[in-house]
C-alpha cells in the first residue's frame, strides 16, 4: 500500500506507525490532516473501538485505513483504566494536560497497592477499502509494572510510568527504535505486515 490513512490524531501514534511503515515506503497520513472526525469510541472492548475507528476512516476518505485502539490494563484495578486510558481523569484539556492528569489518577488509586503489574493493550484492524468484508485484525500485549515515580521524556502517556523491570528502563527511557521492536503497538504491526503478505 503506497498510501494509509491513520484512524487518529495522537501524534505520539503516527510517529511510532510511521517509523514502523518506513522499510515498506507507505506514507503515513492522518485522518485530522484529511478534515475527518474521530469516530466515536463507546464500547467496552478495544477490538470494538478499533473495528469502529478504521471503518469511519476508510468509509470517509476511500483510503485504506489502519486504526489502533491501544490502552494499559492494571491488575490490581481488575484491567483499569483499559479502554478508557486516554480519558481516565476526564476529557478536559490538551494531550500532556491529559496525560499529567491520568497518571495522577493511577498512582492515587495505586498508592496502597503491592501489586503494580500491568500490561498495555494493542488493536490494530486494517481495512483495505470500503468494501473490505474481512478486515485484518492483530493484536498484542506488553507486559511491565507502574513505577512510583516518573523516568525518561520519550513516548507519551503512561510510558514515564510503564517499568520494564527486565531491561532497567520505564518505556520513556527506550530509544525509539527499541520502543518499536518491543512495544505492544510494534509487536501488533508486525503481526498485521505478516497478514498482509499471506492475504
């Protein structure tokens, strides 16, 4: 594909998609960049969202469209804030506003807790035109812990706070090419790319 439109508006997303989709020469453009809404998110599930997002985007621009409904799942919360992560603490405000409020929210309600294992959540679904009956769908797990204090200043979100107790480093510490290849968004792209060749 010469050309994808990107089921969102998060910058943090379409860079790390974008780098990701480099090797292939696809160019990456946004649905914001094209004058199209962000769909709706109402359901429960991140497959739900994800089928949602790509079929508003592709119906909308005739473009092939990827969508990614991604979120971290807390086990001492019972899999909070999960598909509510980017509005966890409320809609108000820009991106880092959000992002400051949410990881606040987190380590309130994990102050008491002795267990902070946690796992971010990646759905990717492709749909190849309006008329894809079969979307291609992958998706994929990160597994890490909430740290009580934030590290690094790359990635977005919780990543200040996601541990990777095995490597010594939050997800805001890795470089980026090293967050792609271990990512729950990088491992789920690479199941897609598989998909795609055998489609």
């Amino acid at each position: 594909m010469k050309s994808i439109v990107l089921a969102s508006g998060n910058p943090g997303k379409r860079a790390e998609i974008e780098q990701l989709l480099a090797p292939f020469g696809t160019r990456v453009v946004t649905q914001v960049e094209l004058g199209v809404t962000e769909a709706e998110e109402p359901h429960e599930t991140f497959l739900e969202n994800a089928m949602a997002k790509a079929r508003h985007a592709c119906f909308a621009t005739r473009l092939p469209a990827l969508a990614d409904d991604s979120g971290l799942c807390v086990d001492a919360l019972g899999g909070a804030p999960g598909v509510h992560s980017a509005y966890y603490a409320g809609r108000e405000g820009g991106r880092a506003e959000r992002d400051a409020r949410n990881n606040a929210r987190l380590q309130a309600e994990l102050d008491k807790c002795a267990d902070r294992g946690a796992y971010y959540v990646c759905v990717l679904v492709l749909m190849r035109g309006p008329g894809d009956l079969r979307p291609l769908v992958a998706e994929a797990k990160w597994y890490g812990e909430i740290a009580r204090a934030p590290r690094g200043s790359g990635g977005f979100g919780y990543d200040p706070y996601f541990w990777l107790k095995d490597l010594g480093k939050t997800a805001a510490e890795l470089a980026p090419a090293e967050k792609n290849r271990i990512s729950h968004r990088g491992q789920a792209l690479q199941k897609l790319l598989e998909l795609v060749k055998s489609a």
